[in-house]
C-alpha cells in the first residue's frame, strides 16, 4: 500500500511555497489523514520531507508497518519520540522544519523549538480543506449510509418512544448498515428541546403534535456525514411552525443556487441569513451557516460572518441554517456540499 500521492504531492508543494524541507505531524487526525487508520493515537509521529517519509513509533507496529508502507522509513522508538526526529534529522542534515504549534504537546515543542525547528500554524488543516476525489467519494458513501439509517428507522417514531432510544435505534441502523463510527454525539431531539441547537438527548418521551428534530452522521473511512432535519409529529402543526421552517429551507435552498466559487464565507453565509432577517427572525438564527467537513465534522471553511476568505473548489462544508424559539420549538435543515468552479454540489 502506498500513501497517497495527491496528498503527499500537495504537501511537498505546501512545503516549497513556505521555504521548509520537512513538516512533524503529531495530530492524530493529520496522521490518518496520510497512513490511515494504523495507529492508536500519541504513538507515533509522521515527518514528511521533501525526499522522505518517516514514522517514529513502537516497536510493536514496526513488522506490519513495513509491510504495508514500503516507501516510507520507520525508526522504532518505544519512549522519547520528539528526541529520536531531532536525532534523525540531526542524521539527514535537515535544518528547515516546522511542526505546529496549535497542535503539539507542550514537551515535544520545547524540544523542537532547542532543535530550531519552527513554529507554524495548521498548514495539514489548510491541506485538508481541498478534498481529493477519493475523499468525496468516502463521504458519499457516509452520507448514503446516513440517509438511508434515518428512513428506516422513522417507523419507530412514536409516541412513548424517548430521544435516548430512538437515537440508540439510528445508531445501530447506521453500524448495520455499515457505518464504522459516528461523525459526532447524534442528536435527537422532542418538543421544546428543539430550540436548542446543541441539545443533548435525555429521556424526553415523544407525544402527539409536536416537534422532532435529527442531527445525525455516520462515518465510513475517517469521513463524515453530517445532515439535520426535523418535522412536526402530529397532524396540527401550529402556523409559527409552518412558517419558520418554511423559511429555513427557502434559505438553505437560496444559498445553494447562489454560492459561487471564490466567494467568501461570510458573503455565502449572508446570501442564506437575508432569508431569515428580512423574516424579522433574525435574531433567533443563533449560529453560523455552515462549517467545514471531512475527516473531523467541523473543519475549515467556515460558512459564518467572521470568515473572509474564498471558498474555493472542492472544499466542502455544510449548510444549515436554522431557527429557534425558546421554550416552544426550533427548526434547521442541513446537507453538506462540495464547491466547484460553476457551484456547489450536494454531496449524497
């Protein structure tokens, strides 16, 4: 098996175009992001330089990690990692390095900085906002799997039935249905409890005539899904009800014919908030459009008014825009998306 030679090449030119020869990935996440799911996470470290790749982890994974990776070097080390790079390079003769400084431990960046390595700032978070083809088509198949989980479990939506178990139902549709883990804590939400955008499910039982919401998404290969819809249970949907959903998808639907490559995140965000603040609902949309997505469920590209930089293509990010009446019910509808260069396309 060999690491991928898009991601590899794109970083090698991230590399150039900041004046390093060799970048030191701790995160666990960026390291899955080059090797995949092989190690268990704050036992290894990735260093890829212009001309190498190596892997600096125990001894235990070294048989099969050769095996597997046969392009890249592996220097066992069961104690002091951060010391045997320094040593490794020391051996290479390497003197441009970075590691970041966001994500790095403490220790291991003293011993770096001594080294003269230098600081920077998410330069793999930066390299994952542009997915390649094969991302997208992992994150198709978390979502069809996503999408799917959800349909089957709406017969068991019904009254006596609480949040608590009806996610545990979507849960385990969702692992049926191939599912390897989920994209965040899934939230099912009833009645009141749909106001709150970041509500965690308890033991709230549903009842006729009120309000339901899902927040769900599978992941399949280290990607996410991330989708919301809600709807009222019950045959009298009160008229407020009608209307802010009513609103919500108009602007979620506004947003996707309109957003258009090279446009910022705020401005996509604004295309979809005009909706709900020429509504007089303004104030009750409390969160930003969208967010990135990928590997974790919230990465850059952020579709918010405090992002200025252009969206550009094949990043993707989701949009979700909502409103919330407290104490009475909330509504959001959301889908992920992918840009390209004449427009967003739904990932499904």
């Amino acid at each position: 098996m060999k690491i991928n030679a898009i991601k590899l090449k794109n970083l090698r030119n991230l590399l150039k175009k900041n004046n390093l020869e060799g970048l030191i990935i701790s995160d666990f996440t960026d390291t899955k992001y080059f090797l995949g799911d092989f190690f268990h996470e704050d036992e290894s470290i990735l260093l890829i330089t212009l001309k190498h790749i190596i892997v600096f982890s125990r001894s235990l994974y070294e048989g099969s990690f050769k095996q597997k990776y046969k392009e890249a070097l592996f220097v066992s080390e069961d104690k002091n990692r951060p010391e045997a790079l320094v040593k490794k390079v020391k051996k290479l003769n390497l003197k441009k390095l970075a590691f970041d400084e966001n994500k790095e431990l403490y220790s291991a960046a003293k011993i770096y900085l001594k080294a003269g390595f230098k600081e920077s700032s998410s330069l793999i978070s930066l390299l994952r906002i542009t997915k390649t083809e094969e991302e997208l088509k992992l994150m198709r198949k978390a979502t069809k799997i996503s999408m799917q989980a959800y349909k089957n479990i709406q017969k068991y939506v019904k009254p006596g039935i609480t949040e608590i178990e009806l996610k545990r139902k979507l849960e385990d549709e969702m692992a049926r249905l191939g599912g390897q883990g989920f994209s965040f804590e899934l939230m099912v939400s009833f009645g009141a409890n749909t106001a709150n955008p970041h509500h965690v499910c308890d033991g709230t039982k549903l009842t006729k005539n009120t309000a339901v919401l899902f927040d769900w998404g599978a992941k399949y290969q280290e990607y996410c899904a991330d989708m919301t819809r809600c709807f009222w249970f019950g045959s009298k949907a009160p008229k407020e009800y009608k209307t802010i959903l009513s609103l919500v998808k108009r602007a979620h639907d506004k947003a996707i014919k309109e957003a258009k490559c090279k446009m910022s995140g705020a401005q996509i965000d604004n295309i979809s908030r005009s909706i709900i603040d020429q509504a007089g609902y303004g104030k009750y949309f409390t969160h930003r459009t969208g967010h990135g997505i990928g590997m974790q469920d919230h990465e850059l590209a952020d579709i918010s008014q405090l992002n200025n930089e252009p969206i550009l293509e094949n990043y993707c990010f989701s949009i979700e825009p909502g409103i919330y009446l407290e104490g009475k019910y909330g509504v959001r509808w959301e889908d992920c998306f992918y840009m390209t260069k004449k427009g967003i396309i739904q990932i499904k």
